[in-house]
C-alpha cells in the first residue's frame, strides 16, 4: 500500500516508518524539512498549516496515519484542532481509504483534561471527514519518548523524590514497539474503520510504581518517594521542568494528564492483531538498552 506517515520524524512516527517500509509499503515520510530526511520511505514536505502541500503529500495515497501533537505550544488545542481539520479535508480530497490516528486512553465519564479532552476532539474531527481508525494509548516506553524520558531522568537525578498526588494515578503503558505493531497491524483492514481500540502493555501501574521499577535498574539512584498532596499542578509543571530537559508547556500538558487514570478497557487490539505487548519491565529494560547503544559512538569520540 501506498502510506503518508506525518510525524514521520518524532518518536512514534520514525519506529512506525521504519516497520511500514520492512513490511514492504510503500510509505511517504512527511517532513517540514525533506532535504534533511535520512529515514527510512520517500521524504515528502509537509505542513499541517499548507493544505496545497497537504494535498501533493496526500495524493495517490491508500492510508494515512496521522501522529501530530502540538504539545510544546501553550495553545495546542486550538493548533490541533485546526490541523485535523485541514488533514482531514485533504485526506478526503484525495480519497484516502483509512485515517489511522494514535491518540489517548482516558474515561469517557471522567472530566478528561485539556490534552486529552483535545485528542478526543481530533479523533471526532478525522472521523467526520474521512473513515477513521483510532488507537488510544497511555505512556508509550521507548528511547528518545518524553514521558519515558521524564521517568528516565527523574530516577537518575534525585535519591529522594517529593512528589504531588498524581503518583497515585495508575496508567498502562506500552512499549514502542508494540505500539508499533498495533499501529502497523490496523492498516488496510476494512474492519478496523470507524474504530477505537485500546493500547496498552499487561499491567495497569501508577506513576510511583513505574519510578520505582526504573529506579531499580542500572543509572537509578532513586531510593524514596515522599508523596506531598498539596503541591499544585503548576507548582509540579515548574518542579517537572527544573529536574528534567522537558519544556514548561509540555509539562503542564502532562502534569494536567496525569490526574487521570488512563487504562485500557478491552483488548480487541490484541484480538484482531494476534499480538501481545510486553511488560513494562521489559519495555523499560529496551529503552535502557536503545539509549546505551545510541550513546555508544559519543563515548567512543
């Protein structure tokens, strides 16, 4: 099949690329720089804010994912709102088949906050324009991710951690990879239209119990969590940014998510896939290992 990957170059989108092209697809990388590209599928410029490079991008396409967030903007919101709907335009304009978009896990009934509220909004404003398949995921655990980085730093950088009340929040994370083969596996199955699919690792776990595990392992020095109810979530978005590389819009995004439990509800993903995700255990162990690997030729140098 001939597939546009945007977001070809961040964190999902490079894996996904790289599966899609071994699965023999013919994929189109969309890059706001494709002379720079050196991934894997055919580089092709792109903006979600240039709907005539949307519709040269998009043409001749049978499927297309869409992995666009605007997260690092204090108005993401109002910047995803209006990419899906330009994506979603040109999607149908140029008669693409299947719109396959990751999104977020999160209770319907919760009062969701304004990051997931806003993924839910662009799964509706894709599914109104063009046939729709949504995967919600929670933390996706993989080298270079920014909620495993946030992890990852945060129990290399402090023995004792005085944490806000969404340690106590549980979430499902899931490895890069299987995300991956979720997303890969959804593509060109006609039944797989028009739904929404959970995605998620074996095991529901808090945000303390995730520290706790990456804590253990080689380069942790973490040793005691003193959870603290009182620290807002703008006091913890501020403490979040000091400790860790992450930028102060992304982690009051974030910090604001992590007050609701995001767990998968069914496992149909499981079922029309064939494929079960790994641990978190095991999924933090890999993102150790990548990241070692990465390192490698700079510690050689």
């Amino acid at each position: 099949m001939k597939v546009l990957v945007t977001g070809a170059t961040g964190f999902v989108g490079s894996h996904l690329c790289a599966a899609l092209v071994d699965a023999g697809h013919d994929v189109r990388a969309m890059t706001r720089r494709p002379a720079s590209y050196s991934g894997p599928g055919e580089a092709v410029g792109g903006d979600i804010a240039d709907p005539a490079a949307l519709s040269i991008a998009l043409q001749g396409c049978d499927a297309a994912y869409y992995l666009i967030h605007s997260l690092d903007s204090a108005d993401f919101a109002e910047r995803d709102r209006r990419g899906a709907e330009a994506f979603g335009d040109a999607a149908a304009a140029a008669g693409v088949g299947q719109v396959i978009y990751l999104g977020g896990l999160g209770d319907e009934n919760d009062q969701l906050s304004a990051h997931l509220a806003s993924r839910r909004e662009v799964e509706g404003i894709l599914a109104a324009r063009v046939p729709t398949t949504v995967l919600r995921a929670g933390i996706v655990i993989g080298d270079g991710g920014i909620s495993w980085e946030i992890l990852r730093q945060l129990v290399a950088r402090l023995p004792v951690m005085v944490t806000p009340r969404w340690v106590q929040t549980r979430t499902q994370p899931v490895a890069v990879d299987d995300a991956v083969v979720f997303l890969a596996g959804v593509l060109g199955r006609t039944e797989a239209l028009g739904q929404v699919y959970d995605v998620g690792g074996p095991e529901a776990m808090t945000y303390g119990e995730m520290l706790k595990v990456v804590g253990r392992m080689p380069g942790g020095i973490l040793k005691l969590i003193a959870p603290v109810p009182l620290l807002t979530p703008r006091l913890s978005s501020h403490w979040l940014r000091l400790v860790t590389d992450v930028d102060l819009p992304t982690a009051r995004a974030l910090i604001d998510s992590m007050s609701n439990e995001v767990v998968v509800h069914d496992r149909r993903i499981e079922e029309l896939t064939g494929h079960h995700a790994m641990s978190f255990q095991e999924a933090a162990e890999r993102a150790l290992r990548a990241r070692a690997n990465r390192l490698k030729p700079r510690a050689a140098a």
